[in-house]
C-alpha cells in the first residue's frame, strides 16, 4: 500500500509572519500530500493567525496539498466551545477533532480523529467510524502490536489510519499554562511568553538531563520521535499515512528525508542518517513504537 | 438540570483493599471505588485492589450495610487486548455492582449494550470538561454521573450543572495531578508503563531513593533525578508532575508544574453543594485503613455539617495532607490556570 506523508498542526506559538512563510515553504517544496493547520493549543492564541489562514489555505491547495482544520485539544471556556462548534460547520474543509466536545458536534459527518482524542483500540474505532469518524490519527504512546490490530480493523471497515513518525511526542495536557507559571504569570495574564521559545521551552532535570518541553498547557518530550527506520514496518502493518510534526527546523529537508526513504530512493540506515545530519537539536526516539519508554532509541533489528 | 435545594450528596470512598472498603463503610461512606487486580483500572499497584471473590464479599458487606459499590473500569485497553475490560464488566456484572465508572469509548458501549441495567458512570480518566464532551458521553452511552476534572472552578461547576443532563461528582480531597487525568503518557515515556493503558503512575519498581555524601535525598523515577531534599526534610515520591526542574526563565531549580501539594476543597464544600455536586470523591485507594477512617470520618462530619447549616471543621483534614500543605487547586480561582 502506498504511504502517504502529512504534516501536523504547528504547536508552537510562531508568529503570524513565520507561520505564513513556513507554509509557503511546505507548499512549494515539501512532499507531503495533507497539511493540518490551525491552532489546537491555546485558543488565546488563535486571534494572530486566524486572519493568514484563508491565504494560507488557498496557498497550500494551490500547490496540490490537501487542507485539514485541527480543532482546539482542551475545551472549557466559552470562547473555545464556540470555536469547536463553529469549525464543525467548515463548509470547506475536513476537520480533525482533538477534543471530546468535537466528538458531539461532529456526530453524523465526516470528520477525522486526531492523535488527542483517546482511540486505543479496534472497539472505540469502530464505535467513532460509524459515527462519522474517517481518518484516524492514533496515540503517540501506541505500541506497534496495537497499531497493527488497529490498522487491520480500520482496512475492514474502510478508513485510515496515520501515526506520527517525526517530531516530539505530546505527553501530557494540562488546564494550566506551565508556560506562563514559568514566568510568573497565569494563563490569563500570559502575555504570550510562549513566543519566546519557537521549539517549546526545555525543562532539563537537577542533573541537567534534557527531559520535557513545555509548550503552553501542552509537554512534549524532549527527544524528537522518529520512525524513519521503520517506514517498511509501518508500510507492512497497514499503516496509510505518516505524520510529521513541526519544529523549529529544516521541516523540508525532514520531509524530503522521509520522502526518499517511503519511495525507496535510500534505504533505513541512510534515512536516519540523513536526518542526523540535518543537525537536529534534539536526540531521536522510538521507544512507544516498541513498547518501552518513549524516550528510548530502540536500535533497528538487522 | 433542575436540582432541589440542599440535597444530601453522596460521599465516595477509596477503597484498595478489602479491608479499607470495610473500614470505608464503617467510617460512613455512601459508596466506596474499587477496581480488579490487573490493568482496567487506574490504580494498578501490586498488593492493590480485589480477586474475584474478594470482591465478592465487598459487595456483600457494602450492601448489608446500605453502602453502594462502583467498579472502577477507567483506563484504556490497548487494541487486542479489549478481552480483558469485558471480563472486568462481566465479572462486575455478575456480581451485583451498583455502577461502573468507565473511560474508554469501547468499554463504554460494551457495558451499555451489554448491561443496560446497571448504572454507568463517567470516570475522571475520560476528560470531560466541557457540557458538550458530557453530554456526547451522556447520549451515546446512557451515563448517569460524571467525574469531573480537577480543572474547573467552582463558578464553572456551578454553569456546568445547568446544561448537563446527569449527576456530577467532584474530587475534594487528596492526592492532586497536575495533568488533566486520560491524557498524560509522561509515565509512560520514562518507564514503558502507561498509565492509560497499565492503570500506572510513576510506578514503585521504578522509583528510587538515592542518599548522596551530603545526606541529601535525590527522588528517581526511571534514570531521571525528580526531586531533591535536604538532610532531615521529607522525601515527597516522585511523580513528574510534581519534580524540580531548570528552565530558561529560572535561575535555579523549580516546580514547574505545581508545588507538591494536596487537594482538599473542604473549605468549599458549602459552595460545592450550592453549585449542584451530588457526589464528592475522597482520592485514595492507595492509603492505609488509618487513612482512609481518618479521612471517611472527618468529611461524614464536614458534609453533615454543613447540610445542617454550619462551617465544616477542618483543622483535622489539614493534618492528614502530604507534607502538611494543601490546596483549593483550580476550583476557586481561574489565577490558578
């Protein structure tokens, strides 16, 4: 089956301009084939970018990309209930809900499930694909067993699954903005210090390890995911799309990589190679994907 | 949902152990949370929770005593391994619980379609946290209450219960994670147990206590160091949400996420039962009986109280948090957030 490459929201808060010069980039030169965009951390955040997005929208189109609205992962206050239900009512575009209220608004149409809404397995996949759900884009902390009985019930009942193979994992979400709390604000006395730190802001530990990244109420891990060495496992388990989550990096030179390695132009070694050499300021990790601390590099079995 | 004035909210209670749910039930508890020994609950600690025929009996006592039993079925089961959450439904089932408090989506709509007639509740582990997310929940799978997350203010509660079509339950005392509950793999990244999916956190074979040659004591969880204490000061367990660490903006070592600290929303409990709660959740399931008594008694006296148009009595609560500090956590003030 033919593997197709995606890109994920951006989680970061990169200004207005960034953001619209990246995705210029990604449409003239990236090879991934959907790009989900808006904003799924903060809805403080949205105001900045909300005016770019038709743009940006038509821009990524125009180059052949397809265009998926990624909803809001925490839903408490007003204005973040009605984002959620207003872009259930896109009339042009498919959505990705990242949030159990997306859930109830989305009953009935086609929608996609983001990587924050908890799909653990084949029962509650079954459950959201007869409820509209089409697209399935699972858990960081999967292991490969349970993405492979995933992937075979979602090729029975016709819909997709698609796992993030680069980038940092989302660990945790929290209704507090640790971002904020770092500078000794509250979330809604920010004064978005989170732009401050393009690539998240690093927590090391007190034996100075690298450890998590704090990107508002979202940590991440420190280490970037990455399952460039095992494209042909993905390929061969049923998995149909492959996520990239952007960094503050050559985003276009990770997903060339990848590109390569899914068309068979280089084969596992020189993929993780060639991603290395990207100067990346973060180790690599696959340890979800086999079952063990997510932090880990499990080496590829010759 | 229209509520009468002052009705009497139920009092749940930990119970970890057969003989902490009969010291629950004796110290007063409306209903006690339990869970089978194995990974379809969240508090998957060995020498925790109930065999079969423990649970049995639990049941039994609970219900000679006019005391309700909920099982807990709150975490995730990863695909090809869904048998084991329907043998825990079945088994609870069978032997005669009042309710399930459940999580997952697929879990959920076994139990309702296969247990129509017995109570389903909406575990914490399931994020709700907005009328719409409850009410999904509530329409597609027949829940009668939701636990909600530690997350909402007391003036959101109060909004939340005039649009939502079931009972809410709130937590009010004891351990406080930081991170909303269903949706934290850090755990996971450190160890390759999930909390999601094995029902752990921060689990003891993983924990370390390393004494350095100044007596200081450094917290581990996994290779990382969490925390650290000076000679003489207690050693708080480590759990992530709650370790020390270095970030750019902080010239020395901070909690980053939250003080180790304790709920406990006694002193809101007036406001809490203005607002609609109908059941308040003591955290616990891991805590010894004197715990448990201690806690089950003093809340028995505070709710009482408080139905009878008095302040609760507190100063003894406060003595029973984890290194004698507390918080209201997020449920007086947004500035939490």
């Amino acid at each position: 089956m033919a593997l197709a490459l995606t890109l994920g929201p951006i989680p970061y808060h990169w200004s207005a301009e960034e953001k619209r010069d990246f995705y210029a980039r990604i449409a003239d030169e990236a090879p991934v084939e959907v790009v989900y965009v808006g904003e799924v951390i903060c809805s403080k955040r949205s105001p900045f970018f909300d005016r770019e997005l038709p743009e940006v929208i038509e821009r990524l189109e125009r180059a052949g990309k397809k265009v998926v609205l990624a909803s809001l992962a925490e839903v408490i206050l007003k204005r973040e209930r009605a984002m959620t239900a207003a872009l259930i009512e896109s009339p042009d575009h498919e959505i990705e809900i990242n949030n159990n209220a997306g859930l109830f608004h989305a009953r009935g149409r086609q929608h996609r499930i983001g990587p924050l809404i908890n799909v653990y397995n084949e029962h509650t996949l079954r459950f959201l694909a007869a409820r509209g759900a089409t697209h399935f884009t699972l858990p960081a902390e999967l292991p490969r067993e349970a993405v492979a009985v995933l992937a075979a019930a979602a090729r029975d009942i016709g819909v997709g699954i698609e796992v993030q193979v680069f980038g940092r994992a989302s660990l945790a979400l929290s209704a507090r903005c640790y971002h904020a709390r770092a500078y000794g604000r509250s979330k809604d006395n920010c004064q978005f210090v989170c732009e401050e730190h393009p690539d998240g802001m690093p927590l090391k530990t007190l034996a100075g390890a690298d450890f998590l990244v704090i990107n508002g109420i979202q940590t991440l891990s420190a280490g970037y995911v990455s399952l460039v060495d095992r494209i042909d496992e993905l390929r061969a388990i049923g998995v149909g799309h492959c996520r990239l989550m952007p960094q503050r990096i050559d985003m276009v030179g990770v997903a060339a990589v990848f590109a390569q390695r899914i068309g068979g132009a280089i084969g596992p070694d020189e993929a993780a190679a060639r991603l290395l050499a990207l100067d990346l300021p973060a180790p690599l990790a696959n340890g979800f994907w086999h079952g063990v601390a997510g932090e880990r590099r499990v080496a590829a079995v010759p | 949902m229209n509520r009468p004035a002052k009705k009497r909210p139920e009092l749940v209670c930990p119970a970890g152990t057969p003989a902490a749910l009969r010291t629950a039930v004796e110290a007063g508890a409306d209903a006690v949370y339990c869970g089978f020994q194995n990974a379809t609950n969240a508090r998957n600690f060995p020498g925790l929770n109930f065999t079969p025929d423990e649970m049995a009996g639990a049941i039994a006592h609970a219900h000679a005593a006019g005391t309700r039993v909920l099982l807990a079925v709150n975490t995730f089961p990863p695909a090809g391994k869904f048998g084991l959450w329907q043998e825990a439904v079945d088994l609870g089932a069978e032997l005669g619980v009042d309710a399930f408090i459940l999580a997952d989506i697929g879990v959920a709509d076994y139990a309702a379609r296969v247990h129509p007639g017995i109570r389903r509740h909406l575990s914490v582990q399931a994020a709700a946290s907005s009328p719409e997310a409850i009410r999904y929940f509530v329409e597609e799978f027949g829940i009668r209450r939701v636990v909600l997350p530690r997350i909402l203010t007391v003036g959101e509660i109060r909004a939340l219960a005039d649009e939502i079509p079931c009972e809410i339950e709130t937590f009010i005392f004891g351990n406080h994670g930081l991170m909303i509950e269903g949706r934290c793999s850090l755990t996971n990244y450190v160890t390759g147990l999930s909390t999601n999916m094995d029902g752990v956190c921060s689990p003891a074979a993983e924990v370390r206590y390393d004494t350095g040659v100044d007596g200081c004591v450094s917290t581990r969880l996994g290779p990382h160091i969490i925390d650290r204490f000076a000679p003489g000061e207690q050693a708080g367990y480590p759990t992530i949400c709650k370790g020390r660490y270095f970030a750019p903006a902080r010239g020395e070592a901070y909690y980053a996420f939250e003080e180790p600290v304790s709920l406990n929303l006694a002193p809101l409990l007036p406001e809490l039962i203005a607002a609609g709660v109908d059941a308040f959740k003591i955290e616990g399931r891991q805590r010894s009986r004197a715990y448990v008594r201690a806690v089950v008694a003093a809340f028995r006296k505070a709710i009482d109280a408080t139905l009878a148009g008095g302040r609760p009595e507190l100063a003894e609560l406060v003595a029973l948090t984890e290194g004698q500090r507390q918080t209201e956590g997020a449920a007086r003030t947004k500035r939490w957030r």
